[in-house]
C-alpha cells in the first residue's frame, strides 16, 4: 500500500496520523481529506504542508461522486478513516448530523473502495477507527471492554459509531472487502479541540472561567496520549489482522473530578499559580443525558498480538499536554476566536 487516504486529517487525532505516516514513510503519498468544519484544523499540520509526499483535499466524505474521483485520481490503495463527528452532547442537540456524518459518510467510502478497487483486494485495506463508547456502560466491578463485548450505545454519538461499525463488517463478509476496526478510549495531547475536556479545562484556568463537571464527577474515563494512539493505529494499519478487530486503551482509569484535580494542580504550578488557587473554580452541573459510567479497555490483545503497549505514563502525558497549551496559546486564541475558520476557508475554496 502506497497511496493512502486518510480521512478527517485536519482534526486532532488525525493530524497526528498524518504526521506520523508523512514522516515516518517518505516513500508513501499520504492525501489527507478534511471537510474542515469546526473541528478541523489546518494550523495542526502546518509542518508537514510541504513535505513531498503529502496532499490536501477539501471535501465531504458524504460526497460520493467526490470520493469516487478521489480514489481514482489518487489510486487509493489504502484507507483510515477517522472522519467524523465526536462530541456526545453536539449529538444530543443535533443526531441527524452525526447520522449522516458517521454512517453515510462511511458508507460512502466503503462503497467507493469496494468499486476503485473492484474485487482485487491484494495489498488493499479499509481501516476504521472507532470507539470504546459503542459497548455502552461498565460498572465499578474490575472489567473492561474487549473485543467481544456486545455494543450497547447509549447516545446518538455512540450510536452512529455502532452503526458504522456495522457496515464495515458487513462489506468485509458481503464484498470480501478487506477491512479492520479500531476502538479507543478517550485520547488527550496536543491539538484537541477545546470542547473536549483536558484542553477546555487548560484554557479556563487560565482565564480564570468556571470548570463545569457533570453530576458529581464520579464517571470514570480510560485515557491515552494521542501519539500512542498514533503508534497504535500505524502498527495496526500495517500488520493487524484482516477482518478483526482491536481494542486500544491506556490501562490508566480516572473519575472525572480527579482527573480536573490533577489538571488544575499541572496548570496551576506551570503558571506560578498558588498551589490550588484554581480549585474555587470547580463548578458542579446538572449530569448529561444518558452519561455513561465508566469505560474501560482491555488492550492485551494488541499487545501480546502486534506487541503495542503505551509509551508514557498519565503523569508525564499530562505534563506534556498542559505545557503544549501553554505555549501555544495563539493556537488556542485562533480557535475559540474562530479566526482560523476564516482564513483557511479562503485558502481552500477554490481547491
């Protein structure tokens, strides 16, 4: 596989994809495809733009016509798919978005691979990245997610997701389609957008804004460096097995309220804050809708399989990941500005 497609590569997970494939395989041609709405984010990849081997594309993966002329333009031999919509409470509001984003939109590319590459699957592979949150709810009882927990999502972002899922095991068993599925716990590093928690709570502490923690913060998260995540996905995409399936998580389990303690003592000591002054800032509020529990993966599988384990433990992640706001705080001004919406869409309209 040379000429591979990585979709929703503008985004926080994705570009470090993209950054990780465009340099670590100069003799691979990487089109990275974005639609570039709110989440994604061109400013996240600005020191790969030129590199030879690298390709932006602006489009809908939702566009099948579009995808169908990607794939030939391009001869797509290979394809991650990380294009779609992730925030649970966006899909509360609005779940005909995340519908049509996450299902049809993979749909999409699964019917475009099946037809660019018409039967002759040798050195073909659709990879599809999903999420822990299909398997639904654990209880404070010592298990974990595997591979053969049965889904049971509990909001339409997790739904959609399932029922992506789904059509991509269906083209594997109806098509041959050569495929594999991914599913992550929560991911934290640079470049996430800051509607997500690690970075929204960073950037509130700075400023001095309230901390809102749904209900009393006890739910539990499973949480990995996003360039682990990275690692994961590459030793995956190049040697995981066709039509299986691989948990990744960090083993590193956090209640939300001792994960923001943590936070705001990183913060709070990076900006010569007094030692818990940001503690006031804590804000209880009334729990989401159908708010998970807790998540947990069990990821001995990719391990003892493909030989992928974690590189960093939480406490030097989060060292790392409050000090990269910290010092890029126009990247985090430009976004909750929205002034780079505008100035990349001008870059872009006409391609």
């Amino acid at each position: 596989m040379k000429n591979i497609l990585i979709t929703g590569g503008a985004g926080f997970i994705g570009s470090h994809v993209v950054r990780l494939f465009v340099n670590k395989y100069p003799d691979y041609n990487i089109i990275n495809l974005d639609k570039l709405t709110y989440a994604g984010n061109l400013a996240n990849i600005n020191d790969i733009e030129n590199a030879p081997n690298y390709t932006f594309v602006k489009a809908d993966i939702c566009d099948f016509d579009k995808m169908l002329d990607i794939f030939a333009q391009y001869n797509i031999d290979g394809v991650i798919h990380l294009a779609a919509e992730s925030h649970v409470d966006r899909s509360i509001k609005d779940p005909f978005t995340f519908a049509k984003t996450n299902v049809m939109g993979t749909l999409s590319l699964l019917q475009a691979a099946k037809h660019h590459w018409n039967g002759d699957f040798e050195n073909r592979r659709f990879y599809h990245i999903s999420t822990d949150e299909v398997y639904g709810s654990l209880e404070f009882d010592g298990t974990f997610f595997t591979e053969q927990t049965s889904y049971a999502p509990h909001s339409p972002y997790s739904a959609s997701k399932a029922s992506s899922d789904h059509f991509v095991r269906a083209f594997q068993d109806t098509f041959g389609l050569p495929t594999v599925i991914t599913n992550c716990s929560n991911n934290y590093g640079p470049y996430q957008f800051p509607e997500k928690l690690i970075p929204l709570f960073i950037n509130n502490i700075r400023h001095g804004k309230p901390l809102p923690v749904y209900g009393k913060g006890e739910n539990v998260r499973d949480w990995l460096y996003v360039v682990d995540h990275a690692r994961a996905i590459d030793v995956i995409f190049h040697n995981g097995r066709l039509g299986d399936t691989y948990n990744i998580g960090g083993f590193n389990e956090w209640t939300n309220i001792d994960l923001i303690k943590v936070i705001i003592a990183t913060v709070d000591r990076l900006l010569g804050n007094p030692e818990g002054e940001s503690l006031d800032l804590i804000t209880y509020v009334t729990d989401r809708a159908g708010h998970d529990l807790r998540y947990a993966i069990d990821s001995n599988k990719l391990k003892n399989e493909l030989g992928w384990e974690p590189s960093l433990q939480f406490e030097e992640g989060i060292q790392k990941t409050v000090a990269w706001y910290l010092e890029n705080q126009k990247w985090m001004d430009d976004i909750t500005s929205g002034e780079y919406e505008t100035y990349y869409d001008s870059m872009y309209e006409n391609r």
